[in-house]
C-alpha cells in the first residue's frame, strides 16, 4: 500500500509518542527493540542486503547485517520496524534498506517512515543553530555532523531527509556525499558511524527462551549448548564457571 509521506511523518511521530518518545530526541535503538520485544540478531554478511524482517503470529524477529556501515544498520532497523508495526498483513521481507526506491512501494514506505522516525523535524530544529535557519542562509558541514552523529545515520540519509524537509537543496549538497570520514575526523568526530563494525550479537530473549526449553527438558544439554553458541555464546567457556570471582 503506497501511504502519502505526511501519512508516514504522522505515523512515524505517533509510534514515537505512543512509546514515550516524543519527537525532539534521538532514538536508543538497542532499547526501543528490548521494550518493543523484537529479537534481533547482528550478523556480518557479506551480502547486498542489509536486514530481514520476519513476523509470525505474536513473534517479531529481525536481522541486520553488520556488514554495512553502522549509521546505514541504525537506518535499517528503523526501516525493518516499519514492517513490523505499521505494515498491514506482514509476514516477511528481506530489505536493502536506504534506496528509497519507487518501484517496490513497501519497500519506499519504510524508507521514508524510518527518516521521519529517526529524524523528527522537531528533533532536527533542535540541532540547527538560529543563524542557519534564516531565510537564505545555509546549513554548514560543521551542522550536518553534528546531526548525523546526533541521530547516529549515514550522511546520505540525513541530506535525503533534510532536503524533504526544505531546509536544504539536495543538489547544493551532494559534495558533502565525498570525502565523509576524512570530513568527520577532521571535525574531531570517531569514523565509526560511516564503517562496518562486524559485530555478532543479539538483542532480545533468545537466551531465556532457550534455557526455558532446556530447564523444561525440551531439549537436550548438547541442544542447548549448541543453540547458545549461534548467538556467539560458549557455555562452557571456562570464565562463565568461576563463582570466585567478583561480580
């Protein structure tokens, strides 16, 4: 179903509300999706997509690849959470999120509702100084990195969203597309959020249901162990035994 963008803006700004929110802050992400109850697993592969959103019955799973840059998995979670919550009738999707593209209307969809999520234009007024928000006047580099680490997204989604919001010309902007780490390091800012961290982790109770399973007997002690290691977790990992230590 292709939604009007001012639909997606309002649905994007009543999510947020209804989680308690508001619309003038940034997003904690690995909190949102403990509190939303979404298992999500970070795995690096090397592969063009960059997540997977998967909802059966009262389950909500989601995969992003660790693979891609780190603003790029803060952009595609926000895009997976358009699936799962605002879809109608979803089931699964895999995602190359951040494309923006018109053909797969869906797919648009929680591209434009994941820039008014991460970025709310209340949130990004907050972070503009003043003197660049008159009349025109335009907004510096020095802004741009404030507010793409502020909302922790690549360069390219922050212009895509300020350009909708009229506050910049994309085109005026597209230099700043080259040249974004070296522009960030200049500035005093980590490279982090423009490169791939690789990371192999999972948030959400995938351990608890497990151990559940195997306390009730329902699987095996090797079944288990073998279900901790797919989340990176040695059970018999020897520093996991010591009740000596402090804690």
């Amino acid at each position: 179903m292709a939604f009007n963008e001012k639909i997606l803006e309002a649905k994007a700004n009543k999510f947020r509300r209804e989680l308690g929110l508001g619309t003038e802050t940034s997003i904690d992400l690995e909190k949102l999706l403990l509190a939303l109850g979404v298992l999500t697993v970070f795995r690096p592969l090397e592969s063009e997509f960059s997540g997977m959103a998967l909802k059966t019955n009262d389950n909500l799973f989601m995969l992003i690849n660790s693979a891609i840059p780190l603003g790029r998995q803060s952009f595609t979670i926000g895009h997976e959470l358009y699936h799962l919550f605002i879809q109608n009738d979803f089931n699964f999707q895999m995602c190359n999120a951040g494309k923006f593209d018109k053909k797969d209307k869906e797919e648009y969809n929680a591209d434009i509702f994941s820039s008014y999520l991460l970025m709310p234009e209340a949130a990004i007024i907050k972070q503009i100084p003043e003197k660049e928000l008159a009349w025109g006047e335009t907004i510096s580099l020095a802004t741009i990195l404030k507010m793409e680490h502020y909302f922790g997204v690549s360069r390219a989604a922050l212009l895509v969203r300020l350009s909708k919001a009229k506050y910049i010309h994309y085109d005026d902007y597209k230099p700043y597309l080259t040249g974004v780490i070296k522009s960030a390091v200049e500035h005093g800012y980590s490279s982090s959020l423009y490169e791939r961290n690789d990371v192999e982790k999972v948030i959400g109770d995938y351990g608890i249901k497990v151990k559940a399973l195997f306390d009730a007997d329902k699987i095996s002690e090797s079944h288990y162990h073998s279900l901790m290691l797919d989340i990176g977790i040695d059970i018999d990992d020897p520093k996991f035994n010591d009740d000596d230590k402090e804690n």
